[in-house]
C-alpha cells in the first residue's frame, strides 16, 4: 500500500529523571502550576531550546 508507518519506543526508565524533579518541586511547592514546574525542569535539564 501507500501507507509508511513509523513507531519509536522509549523505554519508561529514560523519563525518571525529569519526573523526579518534578515531584521533587511538587512537594516543597516551589510552583503554584504544574505546567510551569514542568517546563522549568526540561529548561534546567536542557530538554528544550532556551529562549
């Protein structure tokens, strides 16, 4: 057919790290909003271009 399908699969192990500090930010309430927590962590990680 005309169709192409493509998967990546990443295993669970290689998001911890992230999730971990988040939690970590969760319970000493350093954010009020957990997508700005969230996008805090991936900019100190490098997870994201820097503005």
């Amino acid at each position: 057919g005309e169709d192409v399908m493509f998967a990546i699969n990443i295993p669970q192990e290689a998001v911890t790290i992230p999730e971990t500090v988040d939690g970590i930010r969760a319970c000493m309430e350093m954010q009020r909003d957990r997508l700005e927590a969230v996008g805090l962590t991936n900019r100190y990680l490098g997870l994201v271009p820097r503005p």
